[in-house]
C-alpha cells in the first residue's frame, strides 16, 4: 500500500458475522468514557492524499460513518469536527451521540446518507452494493475491515489520519496504544505464571456460546497474556466457532469472560446457574469477568481498555483447589 504521507514504519475480512453483530447488539449509550489522551494538533497534509485504497484531493470536511468502531477513530485522531453524521450504533464518544443521527451501517439508505452531503463515507463492509451506488454520486467511500490484528487496527487509525489531515495525531496514538499495552501486559506477566500451570478461559460472544479462537483479533490479545483459549482447535477453519455446554464444562476453564453483558444481559449470577456449570473452576472460584460489549468487540482506541480489564481479571484469578 502506497501513501503520499507516511511517517510510521510498517504501515504496511470484517469481523466474521457473529463478533460484528455482537459488536452493535448494545443500543444504550457506552457509559466508559477513557480513550488514549494525544495532543490534538493537526498534521500538514498535502493534498491529494491516497490511503486505504482510496485517493482524496481535498481535506474531508463532511464525514459520514456507518462504523461505531470507525467512529470512535475519528474522534480520537480529533477529526471529530468534521463528522457529521454516525450510524445508530455509534455510541461512542458522546460527541457522536449528540449528532443526532441514526443512520443504519447495516441497511443503509442511500438518499439518506447523500442527504448529509459527505465528502467522505467511512463504513466496516459493504451490505450490498452501497460503495458502488455512493461511488456513482461521486462520493469517497473508505472501508476498514474488521482488523484481525492489532496492527491492522493500528493501520487503519493511521489511514483515516491520512485522509482526514490529522496523521501527525493517528501516529502519536497509534505509538502510544502500543506503549500502554506492552506497559500492562508486561506487568501481569508474573500473574500469568504465578499458578504454575497454563491459564484457560472460555470467552462468550452471547448466550447461545459462540466465542472466537485465538485467530481472532480478540483471541490475540488474549494471547498477549499467555492464556490458553478452550476453543482452539475445536471447529477447523473457523475463528468464531459455537460450542456447546457440554464441551465448555468438559474443558473447565480457569476463567470466564463475558462479552454479552449488554445485549444478551448475562452477568455470573446467569453463568453459575446454567446446568453443569456450578462445578467449573471459573464459577467455584468466581473468575467470571464481565467487559463491555462495545469495547470487547471494536478495534478502536479503547481496545487498551480491553487489554486492562484482561490484565485487572488475571491479577485476581483465584487458584483451583
């Protein structure tokens, strides 16, 4: 990939199905409110400016996304000023919110979104044919698929600094998320080892238990920390698997974490009452950690968030007796 303006070194699909919905499945506005702090400054980009695979001749004053994850992205690299309008998932920051705007990322209207008239549409995938029905009213559209890495998250947040004018603050974040997740995962690094035997945890996506492998973009975090994930290997080919009751409770992980707390309302009361389940190290020893469903499934700059809530568990986990 080639950019006119590129200061980062190694600059170099979409969250499958399960993790993009549970990603939107929360329609109450986020209530946590820490991002990565950056200086604001604005970048001297010279325009026309090519990133992500798409070129712009100008600085995009009237942004539209249709990604809550996106959007959480733009405020972050301070090209909030020239969003105007979010999707109705977008609850994240509250700037976003107080737009106003409900426009749909997953059936969404044309007429509706060119109505904003945007130089810019930001979106996760394309339902459809929106890219090609936006292209024909010659408006700029830039698709930034569910990262399966960190530094495709890093990647992205550094693109959407380049289009918008504001790469000198989407590298000062970008660098500064890497700094503070090495931070804490160095820190809980004893407590990883501290039990003297390997650490396994059992992630839900909802409460019919699908979950992500170690693949997955989650799954790598995870692995940041040396956990070891009960769904590695159970469906070949597929990072997103749906296991069953019985095999969860066959594998008795050391930890639980719950990405539904909001859309499926599960917390370890619901958990420790499921059949079976009572006997499982996670809920004798109450390793049942509850995240936010926003922030466990964007990759945004709040997935440091995501890493601390990991590290905060880790730091409490209550050997097996």
């Amino acid at each position: 990939m080639k950019m006119k303006v590129l200061s980062r070194a190694g600059f170099a699909g979409l969250f499958v199905c399960a993790a993009t919905l549970f990603a939107a499945c929360s329609e109450t506005s986020s209530s946590t409110d820490t991002t990565v702090a950056v200086e604001t400054t604005v970048s001297e980009v010279a325009y026309p400016v090519t990133a992500g695979g798409i070129t712009l001749e100008a600085q995009p004053m009237r942004i539209v996304s249709l990604s809550p994850t996106h959007t959480e992205m733009l405020y972050a690299i301070g090209a909030g000023g020239q969003v105007v309008a979010v999707d109705e998932y977008s609850n994240f920051p509250a700037e976003a919110v107080a737009l106003g705007t409900k426009l749909s990322g997953y059936e969404p209207n044309v007429e509706s979104i060119a109505g904003y008239e945007p130089d810019l549409v930001v979106i996760s995938y394309d339902p459809g044919n929106l890219v090609e029905q936006l292209s024909a009213l010659d408006i700029a559209v830039y698709i930034g698929n569910g990262a399966s890495s960190l530094e495709q998250a890093y990647e992205q947040i550094e693109q959407l600094g380049a289009l918008t004018g504001h790469l000198d603050v989407a590298v000062q974040l970008t660098s500064q998320m890497q700094a503070d997740i090495d931070a804490v995962v160095l820190a809980s690094s004893a407590s990883a080892t501290a039990m003297g035997e390997p650490i396994t945890y059992f992630y839900e996506l909802d409460n019919t238990y699908y979950t992500v492998t170690s693949n997955s973009f989650v799954g790598q975090i995870f692995k940041l920390f040396g956990l070891e994930n009960i769904a590695d290997g159970v469906e070949e080919g597929n990072d997103y698997p749906q296991l069953s009751s019985e095999v969860i409770v066959s594998s008795n992980p050391t930890m639980i974490y719950l990405a539904d707390t909001k859309c499926c309302a599960q917390t370890p009361e619901t958990v420790s009452v499921r059949e079976g389940w009572q006997k499982m190290d996670a809920v004798v020893n109450k390793n049942i950690v509850q995240l936010d469903d926003d922030i466990a499934s964007r990759w945004g700059p709040r997935v440091v968030e995501l890493v601390k809530s990991i590290s905060d568990a880790l730091a409490l986990v209550a050997p097996s007796k």
